[in-house]
C-alpha cells in the first residue's frame, strides 16, 4: 500500500567500475508522518498486493530505489538520523536484488524512537544519510534533509502522478485511543449522575447499547464540549491530503472539537465500553457509527457536530428512539438531552444513507472505517504523551 507514493528524487547515475548503478533516497511520502510511523508499526499488508519489487520492510518509510546491471546483486543500505531530532538508531538492511534495469524498492526496519515521535507538535527537519554498498563496493554516501509533520497531522489520502489516489483513512483509527486514562473520569461521572446503571457493552439489547451512548454524549455536554469549526486541511502537500486532528488528551483539555476531533473523541469512550465504533469520511467531513450489537449486523450513525448546538438546529422530529430513552420522570434536561442526541442519530443515519453508495464503493475520500477490523490489520492507537515534554 506504501508503494504508491514518490521518489525524494530522481535517480542517481553512479559508477562502479565499468558499469552504472542506479539509486535514490526514497521516502513513502513526501514528508515524515509520525501518525503514520506509529500506526503501522504492526500492520499487516494485504497478500493480494503485488510486493515483488519491495524488498525488505514492507511499511517501510524510509529506504531507497534502486536499479542494478546484473542479477542477484547484493546490497547493502545503511540509513542514519544525522541532524535535527534523533528520530532512530542508525540501522542497516542487506538484500539482493534479484533482477537487472528494474526498479526495486528496499526500506529496512526503522527502531523509532516513539515517545519522540508521539510528542512532535510542530514541524521539525530532520538529515538522513544514506550510505549504500552494492556487491561489496561502497558508493558516495548521501545527505538529504527530510521534513517532519506535527504527529497531528493525519495523511488520509495520495494521488500519484498518474492520477491514482490511494486512500488512508484507516490512519483516523490511530487516533482512537480506547486506553487512555481520561476517560474512565468521563465513565464514573456517567455513573455518579445516573445517567446509566452500568455500562455493559453488548450484554444487554439495542436499547441498552443507545443508553450507553446517551450517557456518554451528556457527560460531554455537561462539560461544555462545542463544535469548533476551524479550518483543519492541512496544505503541505499538493498530492497529500491531510487533516489535524487533536489526541484524546488534548479534546479533553480543551473542550472543543471539530468533526473528526468530536468523532474520535467518542469513539475512544465506545471503545472502551466494548461498544465497537466506525469513523465514516465524506468530502469535508467525519461523523462516528456502532454497531447496536456483538455480531455486527445492524450500525447507527451520530452527528457529533450537534454536541452542545443550539437547541433550534438539534430538534429531533418524532421519533421511537426518543420515548425509548426518557427516564419515567423526565425532567427538562432530559428532554434536551435525549432530543439532541436522537437529532444527532438521525442526521448521521440520514449522513450514512445519502453517501453509502460512495462509501461503499470506495470513491476517493469516502470511507467507513470500524475501528475493530483497524487494530485487527494492526493499527495501534497513538500512545498518550500527556505528562511528557513537547518535542522543541
């Protein structure tokens, strides 16, 4: 899936003896995204994929592209963090290439050091130096600078030159944290305001699943949380799309969210409940699904934009879910809250019916993503730096 992505340049001309290798630095995206280096430290490629000219780490970021004269040549990469922040050890991959005059890709694997790279708020440059030997002959070493995006900044999707976009939108489900320490505050208030009984992921019925969110969207309206909308499409790439997208930890600071802060925040809590979440990408937007049951067989949709809206834009029109969720004697709070939160289902199913055709098809920034198939592929959440020192 890395594969798609551009060379940092054109390919060197070097000799060696009487004949001509050819090599260059190779990144996998333009920059260095250390959302997308933690996140796929475990992936798990898909064997359909065509990986014959990848030699080495198949999610490698970081390597060359090489063309050799002869068959079976053997090669040896050294790639070294020579300037700026020491992002990993040296380290060093020997291959052999086992066909002349065609491109291959060889990309060791990188020891990050994590916590640095998790703990990047700001765009750094950092030198690699490439050191390369091919059969036994070294070759004139290599320094280029690469730049470093904020760990916030998340590349959801890359169009080649060719035209061809590959998407990465299951990058979002990194920012899942359904670890992190915060929100079993945000579980106990539920608790202490009697919101629910308990919460018991999947063992009850749909209705019981619906209480669960419910409890969870009215601790975050009582703590004030507001739809920010900011403009967050990050412009540092013509071929990359990104977004920035706040960590848990830092939605829960600062009280305020846009779609796709609002979405993960939430999905985080439902995952830590057992109540599995979707994150679903339309142009410009992102609103949060789950699944009503263990099995997976019916989903619902929220709007998470309507936390907190003012009450003449979040009227839900009537509904069974609304008398479902009322307490036998519902106060006014009640009914605001269970009204906002059916007027949140209902835009986000209707969101989900209006664009499912796209979604389904996989057209370019549309995407459903459940974030149980993501951890299964091996996307890990992006560990919580919240007590630790922003990179400088």
């Amino acid at each position: 899936m890395l594969r798609h992505c551009l060379l940092l340049s054109c390919l060197l001309m070097l000799p060696v003896g009487a004949v001509a290798q050819a090599w260059a630095p190779y990144t996998a995206l333009p920059d260095l995204y250390p959302s997308m280096a933690l996140a796929m430290t475990h992936f798990v490629n898909d064997p359909a994929e065509d990986h014959s000219h990848d030699l080495g780490d198949l999610n490698g970021l970081l390597g060359i592209s090489i063309q050799v004269p002869r068959r079976n040549t053997r090669v040896q990469l050294t790639l070294t963090c020579t300037g700026g922040l020491p992002l990993f050890d040296s380290v060093t991959i020997e291959v052999t290439v086992p066909r002349a005059k065609e491109e291959y890709i060889i990309t060791p694997t990188i020891p990050f050091d994590q916590t640095r790279l998790a703990s990047i708020r700001q765009v750094q440059t950092v030198f690699i130096t490439y050191a390369v030997t091919i059969d036994g002959k070294a070759q004139p070493p290599r320094t280029e600078p690469l730049r470093v995006q904020s760990v916030n900044v998340c590349p959801f999707g890359v169009r080649d030159d060719d035209g061809q976009y590959t998407s990465f939108a299951f990058l979002f489900a990194a920012y899942v944290n359904e670890d992190h320490p915060q929100l079993d505050r945000i579980l106990q208030e539920a608790l202490q305001k009697k919101y629910v009984d308990a919460f018991v992921g999947y063992q009850g019925d749909p209705a019981d699943v619906y209480r669960q969110v419910l409890a969870i969207w009215r601790v975050l309206q009582d703590r004030g949380f507001r739809y920010s909308n900011s403009t967050t499409t990050v412009a540092d790439h013509e071929q990359v799309a990104s977004q920035h997208v706040r960590l848990v930890g830092e939605s829960l600071t600062h009280t305020q969210a846009n779609c796709t802060d609002g979405s993960v925040l939430l999905a985080s809590v439902l995952r830590k409940i057992g109540i599995e979440p979707i994150l679903v990408t339309i142009p410009g937007h992102m609103f949060v699904g789950f699944d009503l049951d263990d099995e997976s067989s019916e989903q619902t949709y929220l709007e998470t934009t309507l936390l907190n809206a003012p009450a003449s834009s979040a009227t839900a029109a009537p509904d069974e879910l609304t008398q479902l969720l009322l307490p036998n004697v519902p106060s006014p709070a009640d009914h605001a809250a269970v009204d906002r939160f059916v007027a949140a289902v209902q835009t986000g199913n209707q969101l989900f019916v209006d664009n499912r055709l796209a979604i389904e098809s996989g057209k370019a920034d549309y995407s459903a993503t459940p974030i149980v198939e993501a951890r299964m592929a091996g996307v890990m959440p992006i560990p919580s730096i919240d007590r630790l020192p922003s990179a400088k």
